[in-house]
C-alpha cells in the first residue's frame, strides 16, 4: 500500500505519507503546549502516522485568535518535548506557523486586528486595522523568529498557514487585499517574504505550506485558476502544499460536517496537481474529509497526491497507520465527520475529543483499555441495553477478560443512534454502530435481542448488572387536545427507520417544535419537508439550531432548510395542539398564530429509563440511563463503568458501586 510507504518532503523523509494536520485542541496551558499536547500527538505517531504536525503557533503578539492559542515564542520547550516524542515514535513533528490577521478575536489581546485592508469580518463584523509596512516587516520577521525557535527545538520542519483562518491568505485574496501599495498590486508579494524568511531561517528542514486553493467566493476571492496562478510564485519556496478550500465566507468548509461526502477537495487537489509539474515540485498533500483507506489509497495510487492528511480519522483512531500496516482495515474505528467533540474552537474551551474515541485529548487521564483481550476472568456481566453506551461497556469489558452479556428489547442494537441515523445527513451515524457491534462479536459477546429484562430475571443474575436502557419520550411542553396528531421525534424516525409512515391528521404541512435547538429538530425538519405536505420550525431560540454553532453546521443547515422550503418560526412558543391547529405564541410580543398541520413532531428533550434502576437503585448505569446524554457523554461513561467494574473485579471486590461520571476530566 502507497499510502504506508516512504516518502521525501525536501531534505528529511516521512516513513509514510499519514499525515496528521494542525488543528486547534484547547490543550494549551496559557499560550504554551503542554504536556497534554505531547501525549496527545505521541498517541497519533505511536499509532502509525508518518507526518505529525502541530498546532498552529502565532508568530506575533497580535495574534490570539483564542484563548489557548499557542504563541511561538512561548512554544521552544513544547516543541522540543513534542518532536522527541513523535521521533521516538518514528514520526516526523513538523511545527505550523500562521496569524488568523482579521479572523482572529480582539477579545484576549484587547487591542485591534490587523489585516490587510480595512475589510470587516463577516461574522464579528469587527473591522481590521490596515496592516503598516512597519506592522508587515514585524510579521515577516515572526515567522522567521519562530522557525528559528521550532528548527532549534528540534522539529523536522514548519508548515506556514495560509488556509482557511489565515492573514497570509488575506493578503493572497482579493475580497481582503485591496491595498493601494506594492502589496496590493502584487497580493503575492507578503507569502513570498514569509516563505523567504522561513525557508532562510530553516536550513535543512522542510518547509511547508498550508494554501485555500478556493476561498468559494469567485466574485473576488482565491479561485482554482487563481491558486494556480499564486502557486506558481509560491512552489519553488516550499518542500510540500497541503491543498485546502474555504475563507473569509466559508471557514467551516475546511473541515466540514457528515453532510458532506468524503474526500470532498479530491477535484481541486487534482486541479492544482495538474498545474504542478516538473523537477523541483513540491510534494503534494490533499486534504478534505478523507477518513476511508480506501480513498486515500486511491488518491495516493492515481497521483492525485503524494500524501494524505487524515486528521479526524486519526482523532477518532490514534491506531489508523498501524491497523493499517498489519492489514486490519476492517478494524479501524470509524470516524463519522461528526464536529460534535473536534470543533473546539469554542468560547467554553472545551478540550478536543471525539464520539467514537472519548479518551482523544485525554490520554493519561482515563485508565488506558487494552488493546487486545486480556487473560479471562470467571463470572459474567450482564448489560441491559444495546445502545451505544452498553455496546462501548461491552466491547471494553471483555477486552478486559470478562464474559459479557448484553440484553436488547428492541430487535436490533444501537438504540436512539440507529433511529437518529434516518434523519438526512446523518446515515453516517450507524458506521458507529456497526462498528461497536462487529468489535463485540469478534471479542465473544453475547448479545440477545427482544428481551425485556426486567427486576425478577436480574435478581437471578449471579454477578453484576450495567444498566444502559436508554432513554424515553419526555413530557410535552404543550397542551394536547382531542385529535392532536402529535408524535416524538424519536418516535417518527424509528417510524422512518422501519419504513413507516406516522399517522397524520388533516392535511397540511408538519410543525416541529424544537426547544432545545440542536441537530435533531433540524434533521427531522428536513425530514418531513420530504413529505410533500410542507414544514414548519418552531423554536423559542433567535436563531435555529443554535447548538450546530459548535459543528460547523450552523449556517449551511439553515440553508439546507431554506432550500427544503421550511418555514421557520423564531422566538416563538408552541402553546397548544388541538385537532389540526397549533397555537403558536411569539415571546417578546405576546402575539398568537394559529397554524392548521397534519401533523406535530416534539423534537423536545427526552428523560432517562430508568425504571429498572428505580426498582433496583444502586445498580450500575451509563448514558441516557443516567440522564439525557450526547452519543459522546454515552460511548464515555460506558467505557469508564466497564474500566471501573473490571477494576474491582481484578481487586476481587464485589463491583457494586458504580462509579461517578465526571471524574478525570478537568480542562
């Protein structure tokens, strides 16, 4: 396989072309990496990537696009740690090096953004200060200060970020760069000094270069043609490029969501592969929600790149390269380009972190699951509940040598994941499932499905008792008259996942109440839209799904639902269903609708099953048992009740307190 073989990026070389790119992790202590950092990137190059490169550093003091952004000139002992970590490993460790100019926050920094023009940020709608010749000579004189500081510390090279969030690529486009002096008239004119002076302070090490070959804004913006045009300047200066799309009007289309295909830039990385020929071209790097094997290893084999960067895939699998290498393809975990733990770039700082692997981010904090099954031990536990949290419990239990038991009352595993997974979009989902399942079988568990456990069958089990059961309907928040044709969301996309159609009243469009504003009231939205009949979104929020913020999401969902023809409803409380009318009440003005539907979908919160547990308390219980849990808070604590029961039974205690759900993790 290509992919696992060598290859030269300038004068050092990568043992494969894995590479695992720069992305912000919150793991920083002030503007330094951490040992967190080391931890973390160590995990990736144990598991068999070939190129790891680190979080982006600012290279100036004007620079703090977040709170935990590295700053370069705090970084030398970080860096240093880092690269003997990832070279003990086998990896090369290449240090990124950017400033996010007018995408960046005045917020840490509490002074002005620079920029190259006096342009607003779309989103912030802050307006940048005019980069100063003296402001750009500081810059320039940055980047090479912090290669000078990185090449010391030991990396093997230095990747200059002119991507998505980057003041390289401003000054590059013409929808930030509209300057009246030399920089203006030759945009190239900044990359070109930059790339100069890091590739004079570098020496031997490989000098790469992170581009947006499509910023998505033809009307002014870097274009395919027009990156071709910019990197024929720019290749002879750098070892690789790494080919990357979005900008100033698209900074989540870098790394976008599961609705989205994967190896979305393979287009536009053969576009620029195309244009970049003969002795001297720099090796070429594709990136874009590549997390299949099997694309990457066809990109690598038709020349479309000579690496591939798989980064989410990485997260969601630190062991991708070796699996890989011993050819157990079929056993890596499968990234499902959800955003919902890896976007952290977030006003709550959260860590970096993943659904399908929650101990990314946390290495050492968590006690490690082993990585094949341990020696057995006598006796059984028993699992209730086939969802994710009870198929994560089961898989890591008998890693550590227990016979497990799981019992499913429904006639397939997964719970609400399998049913979220019928909503568009979202069919990715199930790769989880299908995933923990197979790893479950290929470790020996029994799973029985159709079975409704219940008090008397457990008192009969000799050992302990895990109760994962999911969670139930909640209460509606709504008064419900006669005829109100009114189902859950949960109920109408296990309905949709078996291939029915719910029940409708009169004919009309479907009005789904949304209070909690996340991804499901958006999805079953455009779900029913499909109907024909036509949708209504109601929520209490100003913006709908306020939560898909955090993924990336926000605004391409609220264009899938324009697209769709749904009717959104903002500020607005559904009051009361009765035959087929929803009262609907505006809450600032008090003003009251009356909307005729067919038909009323709750996307409202759900509350714990835990009528076993309440029969039986004391008894041990993960994911929505516990409460209203995301699919990561579930895969989470099944795993930590697994370690921990599996930690008493080895010490020969009788397992009977369940452990707590928030140990360990202190950001």
């Amino acid at each position: 396989m290509k992919l696992l073989e060598p290859v030269t990026l300038g004068q050092v070389e990568a043992p494969n072309r894995l590479l695992f790119g720069p992305h912000v992790t919150n793991l920083g202590r002030g503007r330094s990496l951490s040992e967190r950092h080391v931890a973390y990137y160590r995990r990736r190059a144990a598991g068999g990537a070939g190129v790891v490169v680190v979080e982006t550093a600012s290279v100036h003091e004007s620079d703090w696009p977040y709170e935990r952004a590295p700053l370069a000139s705090s970084c030398g002992r970080g860096w240093r740690a880092i690269s003997e970590a990832v070279r003990g490993e086998g990896a090369l460790s290449i240090a990124s090096l950017g400033h996010a100019g007018m995408q960046g926050s005045s917020a840490y920094s509490q002074r002005e953004l620079w920029g190259p023009s006096g342009v607003a940020e779309p989103v912030s709608r802050e307006m940048a200060k005019a980069m100063e010749l003296e402001d750009i000579a500081a810059v320039v004189t940055g980047f090479a200060a912090a290669t000078s500081l990185a090449v010391d510390a030991g990396v093997d090279g230095v990747e200059i970020d002119a991507g998505t969030v980057s003041l390289v690529r401003q000054f590059l486009s013409g929808l930030t760069n509209v300057r009246d002096d030399g920089y203006g008239s030759d945009r190239t004119r900044l990359a070109v000094e930059v790339l100069g002076a890091v590739r004079a302070a570098a020496g031997r090490a490989a000098v790469g270069l992170r581009l947006s070959c499509d910023e998505l804004a033809p009307w002014a913006g870097i274009t395919p043609e027009g990156a071709i045009a910019i990197l024929a300047v720019l290749a002879p200066l750098v070892d690789y490029l790494v080919v990357v799309r979005g900008g100033l009007y698209a900074p989540a289309a870098s790394r976008p969501d599961m609705h989205h295909p994967d190896g979305l830039n393979g287009e536009l990385a053969r576009t620029v592969r195309a244009a970049l020929t003969g002795p001297g071209t720099p090796a070429l790097a594709a990136q874009g929600s590549i997390v299949d094997a099997t694309t990457a290893a066809s990109w690598l084999a038709d020349g479309t790149a000579d690496l591939v960067e798989m980064t989410r895939a990485q997260i969601a699998d630190p062991e991708l390269g070796r699996k890989l290498a011993r050819g157990a393809a079929g056993r890596v975990r499968p990234c499902i380009l959800c955003n919902q733990r890896c976007q952290v770039l977030d006003v709550r700082n959260p860590i970096v972190s993943c659904v399908v692997e929650p101990s990314a981010g946390h290495e050492g904090e968590d006690a490690p699951v082993p990585s094949a099954p341990s020696r057995p031990r006598p006796g059984e536990l028993l699992i209730v509940g086939g969802g994710p949290a009870g198929l994560e419990a089961a898989r890591v239990a008998a890693l550590h040598g227990l016979a497990v038991r799981v019992l499913e009352r429904r006639d397939h595993l997964g719970g609400a994941l399998v049913a979220a997974a019928a909503a568009p979009g979202r069919e990715r989902l199930s790769r989880l499932v299908e995933w923990l399942a197979a790893e479950c079988e290929a470790l020996g568990v029994t799973v029985q499905t159709g079975i409704e456990a219940g008090t008397a069958q457990l008192d009969k089990h000799d050992g302990p008792v895990l109760l994962a059961t999911g969670g139930r309907d909640g209460e509606p928040t709504f008064a419900t008259g006669p005829g109100a044709p009114v189902v859950t969301a949960a109920g109408l996309l296990e309905a949709v996942r078996r291939g029915d159609a719910p029940g409708r009243g009169a004919s009309g469009p479907a009005l789904v109440w949304d209070p909690v504003g996340g991804p499901i009231g958006v999805s079953v939205a455009e779900l029913v839209a499909r109907s024909g009949e036509g949708a209504v979104l109601v929520t209490p929020d100003l913006v709908v799904g306020r939560d898909l913020s955090a993924t990336g999401d926000l605004v391409a969902a609220n264009a899938r639902l324009r697209q769709a023809g749904v009717e959104v409803v903002k500020h607005a409380e559904l009051r009361s269903v009765a035959g087929g009318t929803a009262l609907v009440v505006d809450r600032f003005s008090g003003e009251e609708r009356r909307i005729a539907v067919g038909l009323v979908v709750d996307a409202g919160h759900r509350l714990p099953e835990d009528r076993l547990w309440r029969e039986r308390p004391g008894t041990w219980r993960a994911g929505d048992a516990v409460a209203p849990r995301t699919a990561y808070e579930a895969v989470l604590e099944g795993r930590r009740a697994a370690g921990a029961l599996a930690a008493a039974w080895a010490g020969g205690h009788a397992a009977t307190t369940p452990p707590g759900t928030g140990e360990g993790r202190v950001a």
